[in-house]
C-alpha cells in the first residue's frame, strides 16, 4: 500500500498543483463556435452510466474529489475509472479506496466475524459481508459505488464538471439518534467514608386532637393523641409510637409501636412490633422478630418510607426480562425507554427475522421500540409500545428469598401501657426464581394454635398480557385447601382487568378506555350471600381553559353512583351522589386562579342525606382563602373559611383555620353551629408539633418528611467557611447554603434531583438507606474558597441523618514579577512556594515579561525558590488576618 502511494505520488502533486491554479475545463465543440461545457453541468449516476459487459472498459487511475452534497470533503484521492469527456463509463464499477468512504460517510467498524462487520453511520446501522468489498492492487481495499448505494443506501454519481464523486446520505441534516444512553456508575470505592451515629434520638412529633360538642346531653368532650419518636441505632432505625387515650391520664396511655428495622441489601431484621407475613389468624398485633434472607437480588427502593412491609422487602428492585419481536432483515430496531428519545439498546435484524433484547430492567419503567426500514433513520420508524404486566412478587431467575418469623400475639388492655402477650406465632417462607417469568413459593406458619401449609406460583408469561398468582393453604376449612388466586390481563394501557378469589368470594375490577374522551368500568363482587355486580362510563373533554369529567355507574341491587366535575375558567361545579347522598360544591375564583383555587374563593355547597327514614339538608355559603405558598408535603400555608349554612338541623355559622406558618407546627381549627346529622354546636383542634432534634432542635416542616424517617434516612451537609483552616467546624465558622444546588451532585445527579430542604444550618435529604456518594462541583464555590476534599462516600442509614461536613478554606494568591540584581526581567524561570510544614508545593513559570502568579495558597509559612536557588523575600506566612490576592515582586541577586 506504501509502494503504490510513493510510486503516485508525483501525480498527486502536479493535479493538486494545476487544481489550484487551473479549474478542471472540459470544451465542447458546438456549432456557434467554441464554449467551455459547465454551461450546463454533466453528472452521472449509477443509473445513467452507460454499461457494455460484452466490450469491458479499461480503468485507469483517476484523481478525484469525493464531495457530500454540495461540501468537498476530500480535494483529491485516485480512484480507479474511466470518463469519455463527457460522462463516466461504467460508473457503477468505479473502484474507490475503501478508506476514504470510511471517512467521508463518518462510518464505524465493528467487526463480528470474518463474514460480517457491523457498519454504523450518523443515520444509518447495517451489515455487510467484507469479502465482497474488492483488493485492488493500487488502490487496496475497495469499494464500488454500487455497493455504496447497496448496502448504505447513499445515492452516488460523478460530477464532471467538479471532478468529483458526489454522495447524497439520506439522513443529512437529521439528528442522530444513535448514540445509546449509558448510566454513569456510582463508584464509591477509595473515597473517605462518612459513616451515621452509632445511636441517634433524630426526631419526635405529637398528634393531639381536641374536640368537644358543648350542647350535647354530656358536654362532651375529647383529648387524645399519639407521640412518636425516631432515631437509629446500630445501622438500623427505630420507633417508638404510644396512643394517648387521654392527653391528661397517662394511665390510659399505651404502646401502639415499638421497632427496630436493620435494612439491608443481602438481609433485613425486624425487631418488635410488625405486621406478618400471613394472614393473621388472631386478634390482636403481632410482636416478635424476623429476618429477610436474599440471594441473587436486591429489595425495591423507594423514594419515600413509611411503616414496615413484609411483602414490599420481598421484592426486586430490578427484575431483568427479555423483550423479543419480529421485523424484515436489515431492520434497526431501538430500545427507547419512557417516551422520550433515550435509547438503552439497538440491534439490526438478522436473516432469521427476529429481535432480542435481553436483561431489561422492567420495575418502574416503560418502553417502546421503533423499527427503522433498511436501518435508516432518515426512514419514518414504526413504533411499537412495551407493555409488561408486573408481578410484584416475580423474582429474577436463579434469585431467592427466605423469611423467617417468631413472635407473639399482644392484645391492648385499658390502663397498661405495654398491653398483654397471649398466643405464639411462627413461620417460615421461601421463593424461588425457577424461571424467566415464573416464581415458587413454598411455606407454613403457626399462628393462634392454627397450623397452615403455604404454596405459592407467580407466573407472567413473555408476550403476553397476562399475569396470575395462586395460593394454597391447609387448614380447618370446609375444603382442606384453601386457594387465594389472582389474574390480571392488562393487553395494552388502555384495557386492564383483575379477577381474584378466595373463601370468601370472588371479585371483578374492569377499566377499558374506548376513546380517548370514553371510558367503561365494571366490577363484581360474588359470594353466596350478597352477589354484586356494577358498570359505568366515563367521559372526558378537556380544553385550553376548561374541562368536563362525568362518570355514572349503576349496580344490579339498583344502586346508582355519579360523578360531575366542571371547570370553565374561574369557575368550578364538583357534583357527587349516589342512592342516599349528594354533595355538591359550586365555586368561583374571585382571585383568578382557575388550577389550584388559590387565592379568594366564593363558594356554595349543597348535601343531602337519606338515613334511617330520615332526609336531611345543608346548604353552606363560604368564603375561602388558600395561599399560594405550599409547605412541603404540598399543603397550602395559610387557608381560611368563614362561612353560613341553613338546614334541616337548624342554621349558623362555620369557620375553619389551617397553617404551617409556625416552623414545626401545622395547626387546624374548625366549629361549626351545626351539621348535617346534628343541630349541636361542635369544634376541632388538631395540633401536630414535629421537631428534629438530632444535634439540637429544628423544625420539621411536613407530616411528609416525618414519616418518611421511618424507614428512610438522610444527609445533613454542611459545607462552612473554615477560617483558621484546621478542617474542624469550630464555633466561629459559618455554614453557607446559598449556591447548594449548584455546588453539590448526589450520586453524579445534581442535588436538586433528590429534593432537598435547604436551611441556614445545613442541607437536608432523605433518601433510602445506602452508601452514597457526594461530588462538589466548581460551579457553586464561593469566591476565594476552596474545598479541602471534592469528593465523598457517605452512609445512610434510616432513622438518622449522616452529618457531612465539608470545609472551604481561603484561597491565596500572589502575583508579581522576578527581575535579576540589574531589575531585568527573568523569563522562563519556575517559581516555587514550599509549605513549611510539609504539603503540596505550589508554582508557576514566569512569561517573558518575568510575571508569575502563585495560586491556591493555604494558610501558613512557604519557603521560596526560584529554579532552586533562593530569591529575595525568601519566605511569605498567610495568616488569617492576610489578604486573599497579594503582591509578591522577586529578585535573583548573584
């Protein structure tokens, strides 16, 4: 290949030379005389080039531009052709240098076997076989443009008055959509580790309701609550919740919960108060202990917590399935997840008509694939939507889970706080993964002196919409099995049924969306008692200001249930009923604000009631207020009612007051003169005060975020101004918040992502428990300050927040000129500031002008030098008291 271009290259020469001079002219003898021939422009395509296999042309070498579109991408390479002065002979056998069309067509190579390379371009994927390209002894490989229109579908001709190869790539000016997304690993390995508190007390938090009725025969009236506390401890979090019967008698206080919950990928422990995992067979809750034993998978995570669920833990988080179709060969198919233009994986299809994609995680995700004819993306993509059926309990193949329980039964007693433990459980479960799609389960428990064996199948077939479970237990039944099954059939997300049965009954739930404005509902409830059957429509009509939702349902015991919800612009009718009932609410928006009723509302409702031969009336007149700003569960902060009804019971006022105005409080208030069902006066006082007080006290703003502590945990970050640079947070350094969502990246997201509460002691996030890791972005740096580490792992754990303290030191820098015994300048010289105490040596090499500039300077005592040899000033100390840029002027006196 080397001798053929040395032995041509002096033909390279002389055309690059004369194209630069001399445009390539061909003439044409007319007969007005002599003209040159781009008066009209000669092009060639495959199609026109004249062909004759019976007398073969010889080709020669040629040099050629290759150009795409009107664009010259080469100026000149040699191809092997022939042209008459006219036109190009043959042009479709034209020979070009394999190499060149690589890189004008901007093609990658993959090779999959001696047979087969994988070719993909900015709009296309294909295969070609590389024995049919041609060795050319000149040229080397090559191709022709035949093959080029062939296999990549690129429209080729010559132009003879350019003296070019011209390519028309289809997909020009079309965005590529070829690149597949990659999720950026989450690496924690090798980072300083910021572990959680052994014990933390984190968080506590009272519900307290007062109500009374000051014209009932009694007087009566109510206090009661419910105080939670949460904390960690030992890596897993704890609770502890007692129900107060009488906010003033703590006799008649009891313990509602008592917990420990270690989480953990491989195993989870329970220690305490919890629900089973099997149907209970006694009164009373259970206390005990159980573990969670899994292999081959971890447990679905979840963004926000709450109470502890057997069923939930035994869960994937990823439960990888295969998605095949079918498609023509030379197909692109694409793996595109959400609705979106992400595309997780692709594959040209083979000769065999079929498509596969394997290990696709399925849990909490959607799809859809899109089939590009002829791998083109320039082509119009077929788009075919991925509808899996889930299974909660369905397991990766191979993955398995035991859970083992013990415990007790307690049974809650007036006037004692921890209640009374009777009857012993116990029990064991077991799954297996035994197939794509299909999950065992087998078992038995003890419980209430009941002994019961447990089988279990969970099966969703590939292809098809279907999905069921069934159970089987032994026991004191009419039957010595009982069976609790499941069935779902969910073909596409307009249509889904469910049908479950047990000894209790079975029971229908049918949604089938006809149109997009049509909806049709039924269910069913069988058992020997009371039959039940119901069905309904639905209509939706939604325009720019306006929208229209009307539901009815009618069942075969002659009841009858509606729904009307109207808005047009500022104003809102939500009418309800059924056989015994009707609420009505008619609301206008004095304040214009059509989504939310923000703002001030009027409002007229309206209810009926039919009870116990009775018919009863209320119609209210109200004002309301709702203010615009939300705390973090989504409540609005302020909101007032003040109204006045008439009814059937009598007439009077009502008036309603709630807020999160007061940090850590939320409060509501409510009275009322009379109600539908009584003519007595009543009120309400709902108080509920959450604090954390991990570290001292502070607020917590919703029910939300207190829950969530539960089962969840969090980071507190406080990055802070470290003044005297020792790296401790000392009591004169200060917390700064203010650029956090730019400075901070949680697990290679910005932190922005986890919905994060940002206070002037910290950042706040909840997450589930884990090890995470926190980068440090130079977007959000304070000015002159540095971080002393970039980069952490950081573990959670629930109950408690994991305190990570980041600390900033200022950053010096020192700028001047060095300059010999003569004040000439010294260019090219490295200048260098040495820490005393040992560190990082700082320098900077000085331009010819002799300036240097010596940046990112801590703290303390620096030795000079300068190409090694000692300067005047020898030394500079920076101190807390120095300014963050100085000027630092330097001689060499010999």
């Amino acid at each position: 290949m080397l001798r053929k271009y040395i032995r041509l290259f002096p033909i390279i020469v002389v055309v690059h030379f004369f194209g630069l001079i001399i445009p390539p002219v061909r003439f044409s003898f007319l007969n007005v005389g002599i003209c040159p021939s781009f008066a009209q422009e000669d092009k060639t395509s495959i199609d026109d080039a004249p062909l004759d296999n019976s007398e073969p042309v010889e080709f020669d070498l040629l040099p050629i531009g290759i150009n795409v579109e009107k664009r010259n991408i080469l100026p000149s390479t040699l191809v092997k052709g022939a042209e008459d002065g006219t036109q190009a002979l043959n042009f479709s056998f034209w020979l070009i240098p394999w190499e060149d069309i690589v890189e004008v067509l901007q093609l990658k190579i993959e090779e999959q076997s001696e047979e087969s390379w994988q070719i993909t371009a900015p709009g296309l994927v294909t295969e070609i076989n590389p024995n049919e390209l041609t060795r050319d002894e000149d040229l080397g490989l090559a191709i022709t443009p035949q093959q080029i229109e062939t296999w990549f579908k690129v429209p080729t001709e010559f132009n003879l008055l350019e003296y070019a190869i011209v390519l028309k790539p289809p997909w020009l000016g079309l965005r590529s959509n070829l690149r597949q997304y990659q999720e950026i690993p989450v690496v924690t390995d090798g980072l300083p580790l910021v572990s959680p508190p052994i014990f933390s007390f984190t968080a506590i938090g009272n519900e307290a309701t007062f109500s009374g009725s000051p014209d009932s025969e009694n007087n009566l009236y109510d206090d009661r609550g419910n105080l939670t506390a949460i904390g960690s401890f030992l890596g897993g979090g704890w609770v502890i919740s007692t129900n107060q019967d009488d906010l003033y008698n703590s006799t008649q206080w009891n313990i509602q919960e008592a917990q420990w919950w270690y989480q953990g990928d491989r195993a989870d422990y329970i220690v305490g108060s919890q629900p089973t995992f099997w149907r209970g067979e006694g009164g009373g809750n259970f206390w005990g202990l159980t573990t969670i034993q899994r292999w081959g998978f971890t447990p679905e995570k979840t963004r926000f917590g709450g109470f502890f669920s057997p069923q939930q833990r035994l869960q994937a988080n990823d439960l990888p399935r295969t998605i095949t179709g079918e498609a023509p060969p030379g197909t692109l198919v694409q793996l595109i997840q959400g609705f979106g233009a992400r595309v997780v994986a692709q594959t040209l299809v083979n000769e065999s008509g079929i498509y596969v994609f394997k290990n696709i995680p399925i849990r909490q995700q959607s799809y859809q694939v899109k089939l590009y004819a002829d791998g083109l993306l320039s082509n119009e993509p077929i788009i075919e939507n991925i509808n899996f059926s889930d299974i909660p309990e369905l397991l990766p193949k191979g993955a398995s889970v035991l859970t083992l329980t013990a415990g007790a039964r307690r049974e809650t007693i007036e006037d004692n706080l921890f209640g009374e433990f009777n009857t012993i459980g116990a029990g064991m479960a077991y799954r297996y993964g035994l197939l794509e799609g299909i999950t065992l389960g087998v078992g038995f428990y003890n419980d209430n002196e009941s002994f019961r064996s447990l089988g279990e199948i969970f099966y969703q077939p590939n292809g098809i919409p279907l999905r069921f479970s069934v159970s089987a237990l032994t026991g004191d039944f009419d039957s010595p099995w009982e069976l609790i099954s499941r069935l779902y059939y969910n073909p596409s997300p307009n249509f889904y049924l469910s049908v479950d049965a047990d000894r209790f009954g079975q029971r229908m739930n049918l949604n089938w969306r006809l149109s997009r404005n049509l909806n049709f509902t039924a269910t069913g409830n069988y058992d020997d008692d009371n039959p039940y059957i119901s069905a309904g429509l639905g209509l939706f009509f939604s325009g720019i200001n306006s929208s229209t939702n009307i539901r009815g349902e009618i069942g075969t015991n002659d009841e009858l249930n509606w729904y009307l919800s109207q808005r047009w612009g500022s104003f809102y009718l939500n009418h309800r009923g059924d056989s015994d009932r009707t609420d009505t609410e008619i609301s206008y928006n004095l304040s214009g604000k059509s989504y939310f009723g923000d703002g001030h509302s009027l409002i007229l409702d309206y209810e009926t009631q039919n009870n116990n031969n009775r018919s009863d009336y209320i119609g209210l007149l109200r004002w309301r207020y709702r203010s615009e700003d939300r705390l973090n569960g989504g409540l609005p902060l302020w909101e007032y009612d003040l109204g006045y009804g008439v009814g059937s019971r009598g007439s009077g006022f009502y008036t309603s007051f709630s807020t999160g105005f007061i940090p850590g409080l939320t409060l509501r208030l409510r009275y009322q003169d009379f109600s539908i069902s009584s003519s007595n006066r009543q009120f309400i006082i709902d108080i509920f005060p959450r604090f954390n007080v991990q570290n001292g006290v502070r607020t917590i703003t919703s029910e939300r975020d207190f829950d969530n502590l539960r089962s969840q945990g969090g980071l507190w970050i406080k990055p802070f101004y470290d003044k005297n640079g020792n790296e401790i947070f000392d009591d004169s350094d200060e917390i700064f918040t203010e650029d956090a969502n730019l400075l901070l990246i949680l697990n290679n997201r910005p932190i922005r992502s986890s919905l994060p509460e940002i206070q002037p002691d910290g950042v706040f996030v909840v997450v589930p428990p884990d090890t995470y890791r926190l980068d440090l972005d130079e977007a959000g740096y304070p000015f002159d300050w540095t971080p002393t580490i970039t980069a952490l792992a950081v573990k959670v754990v629930a109950g408690s927040y994991t305190e990570v303290y980041i600390p900033f030191v200022l950053s010096y820098t020192f700028a001047g000129t060095l300059t010999d015994e003569d004040n000439k300048p010294i260019g090219g010289a490295r200048v260098e500031a040495i820490p005393e105490n040992g560190g990082k040596t700082i320098s900077s090499i000085t331009n010819g002008a002799g300036v240097f500039f010596l940046e990112n300077l801590k703290q303390g005592q620096y030795n000079l030098r300068v190409n090694g040899e000692i300067p005047t000033p020898s030394e500079v100390i920076i101190d807390d008291q120095s300014e963050p840029f100085q000027e630092l002027n330097l001689k060499i006196i010999n």
